[in-house]
C-alpha cells in the first residue's frame, strides 16, 4: 500500500471510530438518563443527563489521546489502560442497569450492544491506529531511505557532475597550464633563436669589420710594402741612374783624358815635326793647327809649323774659337 492508501484507511477508521462513539454517546445519554432520574432526588433531576454525559466525555477523551498516541507510536502507560476499561466498564454498567434490575436479559443484551462495541471499538481502533502508525512508520522510513537513497544518489551524481566539472576544470587548466608553457617555451625558443640571429649577426657583423679592417691593415701594409719597394726601387733606380751618371762621367771622364792624351800625343807628334819645308796637305794642315791651337801657338809659329799664310791659319784659328765656344755651353749643360 502507498501512502496515499494508508491515509485513506486512516480516515476511513478515524470517520468510523467517532461515528460509533458517537452513537454510542447518543445512545448512552438516552439510556442512562431515565436511570439516573430514577435515582435521583426530584429537585435535582435535570443533572440525570450529567453522568451518562461525564462517562462518555472519558470515553472520547481516552479515545482521541490513544488515537494520538497510537499515531506517535507511543504508550499511555497502565492509567490510560485503566481509565479505557473503567469508561468502558461504566459505560456498559450504567447501559445494562436498568434491564438488569427488572430482570429484563434481552433488555440487557439490547443496551449492552453500544457500550461493548464502544469498548471494543476503540481496543480495536488503538491496534488498528497502532498497525497503521506502524505501517505509515515503515512507509515514511521506506520513503525516507528512498528519499535519503534519491538524495545520495542526487548527491553522488551531484558529486559525480563536480567531480567532473573539477575534473574538466583541471583538465582544462592542465591544457591552459602546458598551452601556457609551451607558448611560453615557444616564445623562449624564438628568443632564443632570435638572440642567437642577433648574436650570430653582431659575430658576422664582427667578423666582417675585423675582416674588414684586415683587409685595410693588409691593404696598408701592402700599400706600405709597395711603396717602401717603390721608393726602394727608385732608391734602387736612382743609385743604378748615380751610378751609371758616374760610370758615363766617369767613362766621360777618362774618354776626356784618354782623348786629351791622344791630342796631346798628336799635338805632340805634329808639333815635333818642327817648320815644314813645303805647304802641307790641308787636311794635314788642319790638323796641325788644331793641335797648335789648342797647345797655344801663336798664328805665326802654326804657319811656319804648317807651311800655309799667316791668313789662312788665322781664319782656322777664328774657325776653331768660334767651334770652342760653341761647344763650351753644350759641355757646361751636360756637365750639369
């Protein structure tokens, strides 16, 4: 049975319970009051419904806290047990009295069909409230371990779907994590590729000025080697032009005296020869005067050397003044 259906037989038997006692209260109250009228002085019977009214107010007192504590699955205790069967007991009592003392046994058995089924009634309606107490009991802890079941279930699909979600969370940082060191060992590796460009640039670029100025140094000590060769060679092509200006004076030189001796010799020859006896031949005579010009004879004397007119020797002597003079700048330049 569902809920649903326990609460139902729950009303139905609480609707059924008050309707008996009801009944019997009713029933009890117009039975019990003649009796107490009865017995009771003239100027107090109007206080006969009294009595049936008190016992029956047990009754539903008894009734509705066994109904409560049946519902709360509890206990009254020995008291509650006694003031049931004492409200039932007088309530059966004061319902058979009347029959009984005019010895009327069905009459007793008529009057005692309410009481004994309030009595049993409410005995039956505490074990039925019990059972259904007991029953909503087991329901409510079946729902309650369905629902803490749900819960743990909800809480473990709950923890479940964090867990992932932490999971996915951690792996997504994860990723961002090695995105983030990879990114960041990339731009560590261009950085260190572009520092090695720039450090390999500065070493070329080093490279090529030391190449560079190198170059220039050796450049230099070429040019400076060429040069110390080039003034070495002019040096060298100024000592060999001094020497060979020396060799050509030197050979100028003794040519000049070797020539100077061979006239002398010549003069000395022409002039040993003494006067001639009979003009010589021009040629001869030419000669004769070269030499005796150049010794210093007077025109007389080469005259008689050669045999010619003082005339003719003294134009070959102007003819050689003139050639020596001539011949005296062109020597000095040379000589220069």
């Amino acid at each position: 049975m569902n809920a649903v259906q326990i609460r139902s037989a729950e009303r139905t038997l609480s609707w059924g319970t008050w309707l008996i006692v009801a009944g019997a209260m009713l029933y009890s109250i117009l039975t019990v009051t003649p009796l107490a009228a009865a017995h009771t002085p003239d100027q107090w019977r109007w206080t006969a419904p009294i009595l049936p009214l008190v016992v029956d107010a047990a009754v539903v007192i008894v009734v509705r806290l066994d109904a409560v504590l049946a519902q709360l699955d509890a206990h009254g205790g020995r008291w509650s047990v006694a003031l049931r069967w004492m409200t039932g007991c007088m309530t059966l009592a004061l319902n058979v009295a009347d029959s009984a003392l005019k010895k009327d046994m069905v009459g007793v058995a008529v009057h005692a069909v309410a009481p004994l089924l309030l009595i049993v009634t409410a005995e039956t309606s505490l074990a039925y409230r019990r059972a259904i107490a007991a029953a909503v009991a087991q329901t409510e802890a079946e729902q309650r371990a369905e629902r803490e079941a749900r819960d743990r279930a909800r809480a473990e699909r709950r923890d479940a779907a964090d867990r992932r979600a932490r999971e996915e969370r951690e792996h997504a940082a994860t990723l961002a994590r090695e995105q983030r060191e990879h990114e960041a060992a990339l731009a560590r590796e261009q950085r260190e590729r572009e520092e090695a460009a720039r450090r390999d640039e500065r070493e070329r670029a080093a490279a090529a000025e030391r190449a560079e100025r190198e170059a220039r140094e050796r450049r230099e000590r070429e040019r400076e080697h060429a040069e110390r060769e080039r003034e070495q060679r002019e040096r060298e092509a100024a000592r060999l032009r001094e020497e060979e200006r020396q060799r050509r004076e030197e050979a100028a030189r003794r040519e000049e005296r070797e020539r100077q001796e061979r006239a002398e010799r010549e003069r000395a020859a022409l002039l040993a020869g003494g006067p001639a006896e009979e003009k010589l031949p021009e040629e001869r005579a030419r000669q004769l005067l070269a030499a005796a010009y150049a010794a210093g004879l007077p025109v007389r004397q080469a005259a008689e050397l050669c045999g010619w007119s003082t005339g003719w020797v003294t134009a070959r002597y102007q003819e050689l003044r003139d050639t020596t003079d001539q011949h005296t700048p062109a020597l000095e330049g040379a000589a220069a």
